[in-house]
C-alpha cells in the first residue's frame, strides 16, 4: 500500500428534504448568491421553487446564471464570471448535475482573481481562493458533490479536460434521492455507467491497496443490484438513494486511497467522443470500457480476473468482461459506436483526434496504434 493522505472537507447533507437546511447555511456565507443551474428541467420539476425559496427564506439576494450544458463549455464559465464580477458574491449555489456543479467550482476560483476558464483548466494560473460552493444534486453520477473534480470542454482547442484544486472541492453538498426521481431513464442508466466507470478508474490504476479494492467491488455489486431495480421503479426512494450514495462513494475518494493513481485513460478517450459528437458522457464510457478492457485483456488477465472474483465470484477475465458489457446494455446503454450512428467513416477523425491530444491513461499507457486498436474495438 502507497502512503496517502485522507482529506475531504465536504459537508455532504443526504436524504429526505435536507434542502429544508439550504437557507441557513447558504446565509452563514453572506447575502448574495449567484445560483447557477441548466437549461430549465430544474423549474419543470420544482427544484428551482424549493431552492429559491429557501434563499429567499434567509433573505438572500439571488443573482441567477442558467443555461449551462451537459458537456459544459469553459465560454458558460466566463461568461458567469463576468455577470458575477461586480454582484459582491458570497456564495455559488449549483443547482443540477455534474455539468452545473463542475462550471460552478471554476467560477468559484476564477470570480476572486478575474481568470480566464481556460487559464484555470490548464493550470496557466493557480487560484489561491475561491467562492464557497453549495451543491443541490439533482442527477446521481459522477461524484463531483463530494470531490475536487471538474471537466470542461473548449471547441476551439478541441479539448475536453479535467481540473482539480485544494479550493474547488464543494463547502457543502445537498443530496436528496426525491431530486433524482425526475431524472429520465437514458440519463439514469448513464449515471449507472458512470459511477461504475469511475469505481473501475481507481481499480486499475497503479499501486495495491487491498480494502480499497473492496470498497470499490462494493460499490459496483451494489450499482450492478440497485441499477436494474431503479429502472423498473424510478421513484422508489430507497433504489434512488442507493444508487446516488454508489456515486458519490465512488470518487469521494476511498476507491483511490493506498493507490499511486488511477488510470483514467477510459475517460480521456470518451472525451474525444463528447468533444466532437456531443455524446453524453456516460454513453462513451459504456462504449468505451469494453473496448479499453478487450484491448487490456492479454496485457492485464490477472487483474481483470481479480475484478471479476471480487464482483461475480469468477476468474475468467473474459466472461468478466462480457458480464460488464452485458450489464450496460441491459441498461440500454451503447456499447458500439455504431449504436450512437457512428461509423466507418467515422474512424479517422476518431483517431486524429486522440493522437493530436495525446490521449493515454496514467498508468497503462496508450499509444497511437492502440487509438487505433481502440477505435476499432468500439466499431
């Protein structure tokens, strides 16, 4: 086991109507909030109500920036930064999914120093403070409530990349599972996908840590219990708060302690793929992870069929890997390019793209014949 430091300052709040405690909290900051959400599902469901009037319940002033993405642009950012320049924020409430909680912890840091999104992203500037972040979760997936981690993509670079810091971890995080039962079944079952994803990132990065490969089959039997059931009843409040809890645990940072690093090479080449077919990221991992594991199969048999004694109680790496494939598709999850309507004629700017920017795991290496082993893999 590597040496290794365990530190997560997050307040995380989960269950039943924690957002009753919003407006206190938010008003210990200061009276101006800048609330920043999506494209507009938040009001449809009533979230938006519930948070606008808590805030307004401990008299905040509300500052509001909606519109951001899935795949969320470093131009949304800047243009939140802008708008919030002279409103004197306080506090950022992030409404919403990944997508709104990451653009929220980059405006966070770059308000106090005026920077440029992009200056952040790839670490031509480092912030030393930053806007306290409260996050409301409305979409259980990628962890990013209890973590440093944000992903933005810029299409004038072609980049699609990930961000962390000591100050973008959230102050506080609201989890009520009520929130997820709107979610509808495509982006439920890619939240699936992707907290296995991430769970399965730390499992073959580099370094042994025993207990933390068990938090991590945990975290996937669980997904692999819960998922299926969540589908059939999507407001069952237990199934729902199951399967958020999985999320957060899988990259909150116990999946990774005692290890040097996860890999991370899955996600980097599904970002190629939400760089240039705007793919929602959880549909590129479920296309990407039996290709990247196909690929893997004859370089790492034994650790795959590590992963598959601690998940199925079977050492056949192969079958290890079908069972996976076989779970994202009974999800209706891609597990082809061809599904998403990508083809041969396709794989070319496929391959240019991860050779241009170099796309490779931290520990198991990727070179430009594996892009290409990759692409063909996904067909």
């Amino acid at each position: 086991m590597e040496n290794f430091i365990a530190y997560n300052p997050v307040k995380l709040h989960f269950g039943k109507n924690v957002t009753n405690k919003l407006g206190n909290v938010a008003a210990s900051y200061g009276k101006n909030i800048l609330l920043v959400y999506g494209k507009g599902s938040v009001k449809k469901h009533g979230y938006y109500d519930i948070i606008v009037k808590q805030l307004k319940s401990a008299n905040c002033r509300i500052y509001e920036f909606s519109g951001i993405k899935p795949n969320p642009l470093v131009d949304d950012v800047d243009t939140a930064v802008r708008y919030a320049s002279d409103k004197s924020i306080d506090a950022i409430v992030a409404l919403g999914g990944g997508s709104v909680i990451d653009s929220a912890k980059i405006i966070s840091v770059c308000i106090p120093g005026n920077y440029k999104g992009w200056d952040i992203m790839k670490r031509k500037v480092t912030p030393d403070a930053a806007i306290p972040v409260i996050a409301i979760l409305t979409l259980a997936a990628t962890g990013t409530e209890m973590n440093p981690n944000a992903v933005l993509q810029n299409p004038v670079t072609m980049e699609k990349i990930g961000y962390n810091n000591e100050h973008t971890f959230p102050a506080h995080s609201f989890l009520d599972p009520q929130f997820t039962f709107s979610v509808p079944p495509k982006q439920t079952a890619y939240g699936i996908v992707d907290l296995i994803a991430h769970a399965l990132e730390n499992f073959f990065g580099e370094g042994e840590s025993n207990l933390s490969d068990l938090f991590i089959a945990s975290i996937i039997r669980d997904a692999i219990h819960y998922g299926p059931l969540v589908m059939k009843e999507p407001r069952n409040y237990d199934y729902r708060a199951n399967i958020m809890w999985d999320a957060t645990c899988a990259l909150n940072g116990v999946t990774a302690w005692g290890k040097v690093v996860g890999d991370w090479g899955v996600h980097a080449i599904g970002h190629q793929l939400s760089m240039l077919y705007d793919l929602p990221h959880g549909a590129t991992l479920s296309i990407v992870y039996p290709a990247w594991l196909n690929l893997q199969l004859s370089r790492i048999p034994e650790r795959i069929q590590t992963l598959g004694k601690l998940i199925y109680n079977n050492e056949d790496a192969k079958e290890t890997i079908d069972n996976l494939t076989r779970f994202f598709s009974s999800l209706n999850g891609p597990v082809s390019l061809a599904e998403v309507s990508i083809g041969n004629d396709n794989k070319l700017e496929i391959i240019n793209l991860m050779n241009k920017n170099k796309v490779s795991g931290f520990y198991h290496k990727l070179s430009d014949n594996d892009h290409m082993l990759l692409v063909n893999l996904m067909m």
